[in-house]
C-alpha cells in the first residue's frame, strides 16, 4: 500500500549464496501492514492478498500489523483476509509474526529443500 486504497505489486530478484540450484525461480509473497480495524480495511486486504496469491507464489510471509489492535473480532477479520490462502497448494507455509499477543498460524509446512 503505497497511499491510501492504492496497491501497488513490486518484483524483486534476490541472489542468495549457496542457494539450491533446483530452488532456482522460488518465489516469495510478501504482506503485511493491513492494520485491519473496519470493512473497508479489510477490502484493500483482501485486494493485496488476491493479487499475491494471482502471483502463484511458493510461499507468503505475513510481516505484521496485521490487525490495527486487538479486539473480539481481530479472529474474524483474519480469517476474511487470510482465509485464501488455505488454498495454497502443498507444501506452502504461511505464519504471521504479530505484536499482537495471539499470532496466527495458518498453514504450516515446510517446502522439501532436497
């Protein structure tokens, strides 16, 4: 999110030493920052989480802020946001890391790095 209600998808190559050559083109999704707190917060979410996983990504990383504070319904509103990717194909992992005190893992498994 660059301004407000504005998306913006940006690519970048790494190069990584000692990396698996059979892991050449691994792609990486990453999101976060949603800070959730209203419907139309969870619209632009989900617009940011659609247009990653269109990228067919081989995992996503959540970053944090996900959710503005905690509160009764912050459950609800991830799981509208993030419930998306429980169609990720196997093995994918997705976990958050959040300054919340209830992080959120929703798929885990790590990919075969043989």
């Amino acid at each position: 999110l660059v301004e407000s209600k504005k998306l913006v998808l940006e690519r970048f190559t790494l190069r990584v030493p000692h990396w698996p050559e059979s892991k050449r083109g691994y792609q990486i999704g990453v999101l976060g920052d949603f800070h959730l707190h209203d419907a139309a917060s969870i619209e632009l979410a989900e617009d940011a989480v659609a247009m990653v996983l269109d990228e067919q990504p081989d995992i996503v990383v959540l970053t944090g802020d996900l959710v503005a504070r905690w509160r009764p319904e912050a459950p609800w509103m991830l799981g509208e946001v993030l419930g998306p990717m429980l169609l990720m194909p196997s093995p994918s992992r997705v976990t958050t890391s959040t300054s919340v005190e209830r992080p959120t893992i929703l798929k885990t498994s790590w990919p075969n790095w043989a």
